[in-house]
C-alpha cells in the first residue's frame, strides 16, 4: 500500500559530456514523498536538477537510476494524471485563449458542451474570464501564466507540477499569482510540487519545502512548514512563524550559493 501521491526513491541522473568529457553527474539519490493533497515546494541552487526532476514525474525523461512512482506506481513514459506548468508559458499564439485552455480537453476527447463549460469555469477560476477571444500576444505575461494554469487545471490532474511558475512575473503580479494559488489548490485540494529559488514564495506557499544541494544533488533538508492557512503572501512577515520557518530554509540553502565577502 503506498499512500503518497508521488515518491521519488533514490533518484539518480547523469547526462554525457560533450565529445569525450565526462558524465554531468546532476541527481545523486533523490527520495521525497509527496502526501496527497500537499504542496511540497522544492528549493535548490541553480543547475541542481530541479527540472529534470520534475520532468521524470511528468514520465518526460526515465532516471538513470531509481524510481518515480505516482500513486504507487512506477512512471514509465508520459504521466498524463499529472499536470505540469512549465518554465515559461508556452501558450500557441496561432490560438485563442480558450482554444489553448481547452487543448488537454480535446486530446482527451471530451463532448463539445461540456468542453466549453469547462473552459468558461477555468477561465474564471484564474481570473481571466472575458479575454476568450484574445490570442496570447494580446495578453500580459500573468495573464499568459494564467492561461497556462487554467489549461493545465482543467483537466483536474492528480498531481500538478510546477516550474518555477512565477519567476519571470514582476514583483506585484507574482504575488497576486501567489495569492490565487493559494486559493484554487485549497479549493481543489490539489496535490502540489512546486519548484521555486524563492524561500518567502516556498514558505509562504509550501507544506514542506525540500532543499536540495548543489550539483550533483542530494535532499540536504526537508522542512514542515506549519504556518496557519490562509496565510498573507502579501506581507509574508505578518505570518506567526514566518521568520523561524525563513530562517529554518535559509541556514541550510546558504550553504550551498556563493556568497560575498560582505554578505557574510
Ligand atoms: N538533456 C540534457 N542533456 C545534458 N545535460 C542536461 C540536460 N538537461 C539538463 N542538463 C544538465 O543538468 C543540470 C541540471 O539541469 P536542470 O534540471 O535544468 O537544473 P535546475 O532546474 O535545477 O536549474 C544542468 O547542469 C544541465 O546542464
Ligand atoms: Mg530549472
């Protein structure tokens, strides 16, 4: 019986160098589960592996080593249970707004009505009802990501994995992003995994936040965040127990980002 949504068990991955130069050795035993209905933020330095991590969930690539399993069962090839919001929204501009929302829902073969009730409930679930019509170069980039999170929300996936979703939006809009989070996975009690380089985006929005070391990776810690919910992503601070969660994350990323002297 395995009650996690997902397990990551002793991940291992290498890429071949170019020419003759050795294997980039990247993941060096990853395991974390990830419970149902939780929303696990994965923190680490840059070119750690996060991404290839979350491209094994979604059965994108197979792990050199180790297993990923979703429900209890071993990933192999694409996972279309999970949803995954990439890095950058990749919305086809040749395409309406609801046209590319309602893309899972006709690769899945859904009737005509109920496809379009659907997109209409997604659009207003992120907010962008009234822009159906709108192709994407006719939208901001939050609305863009909107977009990108309604067409993977309405498929009702059973695990949503996210990309650093929020980190090419300014500063305002990331927070509002956050803001509506928060409130569709609490709503839909989504099971998360979001990878971030942000801790206040990490704690204020995670369960659990695991961080993981430089390359080749490891799980250096995996911290419960139990800040009451809802919590303010807009002043953070304001959350009981914000610092101390901050400042559980931060002692254990520092170590592994290079720091100034000054800094210190
Ligand atoms: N398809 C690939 N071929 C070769 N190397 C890769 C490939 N994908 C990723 N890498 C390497 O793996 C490392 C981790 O990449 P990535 O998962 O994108 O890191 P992160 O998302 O943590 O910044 C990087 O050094 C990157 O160059
Ligand atoms: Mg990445």
């Amino acid at each position: 019986m395995d009650d996690a949504a997902l397990t990551f068990a002793e991940i291992r991955q290498e890429f071949p160098g170019p020419n003759a130069e050795p294997p980039t050795r990247v993941l060096d035993g990853i395991s974390f589960d990830v419970g149902r209905g939780e929303f696990i933020a994965v923190i680490g330095p840059s070119g750690c592996g996060k991404s290839t991590l979350l491209q094994m969930a979604a059965g994108l690539l197979a792990p050199t080593g180790g297993t990923v399993r979703h429900r209890g069962r071993p990933v192999v090839g694409v996972n279309r249970e999970v949803g995954f919001v990439p890095q950058q929204a990749q919305l086809f501009p040749w395409k309406t707004l609801s046209e590319n929302v309602e893309l899972p829902l006709l690769l899945r073969g859904v009737p005509d009505a109920e496809r379009r009730s659907r997109v209409a409930d997604a659009l207003r679930a992120v907010g962008l009802d009234g822009f159906e019509r709108h192709y994407p170069n006719q939208l901001s980039g939050g609305m863009q990501k909107r977009g990108s999170i309604a067409r993977t929300l309405i498929y009702k996936p059973d695990v949503i994995l996210m990309d650093e979703p929020f980190g090419a939006l300014d500063a305002q809009t990331r927070m509002v992003m956050q803001s509506d989070l928060q409130a569709l996975s609490r709503e839909a009690a989504a099971t998360v995994v979001f990878i971030t380089h942000d801790i206040t985006e990490a704690v204020v929005l995670a369960d659990r936040v695991v961080v993981l070391s430089q390359r080749p990776s490891r799980v250096l810690a995996d911290i419960a965040v139990t800040l009451p919910r809802p919590r303010d992503v807009f002043e953070p601070f304001r959350n009981p127990g914000f610092e101390a969660a901050y400042e559980a994350v931060w002692s254990r990323f520092r170590t592994q980002i290079a720091i100034g002297h000054r800094m210190h």
